[in-house]
C-alpha cells in the first residue's frame, strides 16, 4: 500500500491531492438562502450529506472567501436560521456549476444561472423550481473545524429538514426512482458522476 500524511501526497507522486476522489461519490447540497433583506442566495457544497433519518438532518463544510471572510451560505443561515438544500439533476449540472461564482454579498446566483425560484412552505429562502427535490432545513449549529490556513476558517453547518418537496415525476408506484433525475454528485479533481443504475441489497438481520 501507498501511505502518505494529508498535505504529503506529492512524496508518493500524487500530483494533486487525492482525498475528495477517495470520500466520493459526495452528493452536492445546492444551498439557497436569503440574507436579512431577503435577496436570494444560492451555491453548491459537495462536502454534503445527510447525518441522521429521524428528524433528517443534513451538514454542509464550507471554506471561507479568499479575504477571510464566511461566504454568503454560511453567512445568511447564520444571520436567519434558514436555508434550503436543492437536489441537483444531471439536467441542472451547467447551471449548478454557474452557481458557484464568487458574487459579492447580495447578488443573486440564481437568476444569473437562469434559474426560477418559488416560495417553500416554511422557510423564506426561495427553492430552485427546476430542481427534482427540495429540503427545507432549519440551522442547528456551525461546528468550527481545524485549518491549515490561519487567515481561512472551515465550518460544518447543520440544519434539520422541516419540509421536503419532491417532483411527482420522479415518484413510481409509492417510490422514488432515482434514474429519473440522476443525481450529480462530486467525485475528486474536476470529476463529476451521475447515478444510471442502482442494485438492492438486503441486511443479513
Ligand atoms: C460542485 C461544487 C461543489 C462545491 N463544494 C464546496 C464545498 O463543499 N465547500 C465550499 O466551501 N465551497 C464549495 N464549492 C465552492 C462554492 O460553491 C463557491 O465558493 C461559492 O461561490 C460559494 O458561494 P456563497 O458565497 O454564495 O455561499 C463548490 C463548488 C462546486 C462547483
């Protein structure tokens, strides 16, 4: 086996860190939120997943802007308690990734990416429309994490899903086909996948 320490993969030959294309396939939360003044933010996270089933709750990492500063995610969940995690279709790959644009605070990635929003039931935060699934969470807690980086902070932030809205396209017979939408998610370097095919397994008890 190759062993290497974080930050020493190029003593084995590694010419980028491989890490994110061993922790994958990561699905990506695309996170909408309004600020206090209820301009609508949105952008992805692939250090993205679900925690826990009953309540659901999900968390997403996030890094800080190049000046130091938290990005507008993190900031407005922190500022109004609310965001919403949209699921990303292969359909919406293109514009997911327009999302990630660095805007400054208040402009609105979703409308520069083509995007439609439309009201969630209890959240503010506009949801993506095109988007297959949407959760809308409440923020739990930002949990500080270890940085390399002293001028650079990076936070898990949680938030329990209070709503969930679902395409009925996707839905057969009582169940959700996930081959319908195809699920974008992150692998390493600039490496994406979707999902084609799914196989069922049962527990031994
Ligand atoms: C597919 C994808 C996944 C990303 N995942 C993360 C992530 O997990 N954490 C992070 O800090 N930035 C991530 N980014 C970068 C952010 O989306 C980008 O910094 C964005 O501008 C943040 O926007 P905000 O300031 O509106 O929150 C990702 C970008 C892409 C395209």
């Amino acid at each position: 086996m190759i062993f290497y320490e974080p930050g020493r993969h190029k003593d084995q030959g590694f010419r980028h860190d491989p890490f994110k294309a061993f922790v994958s396939p990561r699905p990506i939360g695309w996170i909408s939120t309004a600020d206090a003044e209820g301009r609508t933010n949105l952008a992805p996270y692939s250090f993205f997943n679900a925690m826990s089933f009953l309540p659901p709750v999900v968390v997403f990492g996030t890094g800080t802007r190049s000046d130091g500063s938290p990005k507008d995610s993190q900031r407005n969940v922190e500022a109004t308690g609310e965001f919403v995690c949209n699921i990303v279709s292969e359909a919406l790959k293109e514009q997911m990734n327009k999302t990630a644009v660095h805007l400054p605070h208040g402009e609105d990635e979703m409308t520069l990416a083509g995007l439609e929003g439309v009201a969630c039931q209890k959240v503010k935060p506009l949801r993506v429309a095109a988007a297959p699934v949407a959760l809308e969470c409440r923020y739990l807690q930002t949990v500080a994490l270890p940085s390399w980086d002293p001028t650079h902070g990076n936070y898990a932030i949680f938030g329990e899903v209070i709503g969930v809205h679902v395409d009925p396209a996707i839905v057969e017979d009582g169940l959700v086909d996930v081959t319908r939408y195809r699920p974008v998610s992150r692998l390493g370097y600039f490496d994406y996948s979707t999902v084609t095919e799914v196989f069922q397994m049962f527990r031994p008890d």
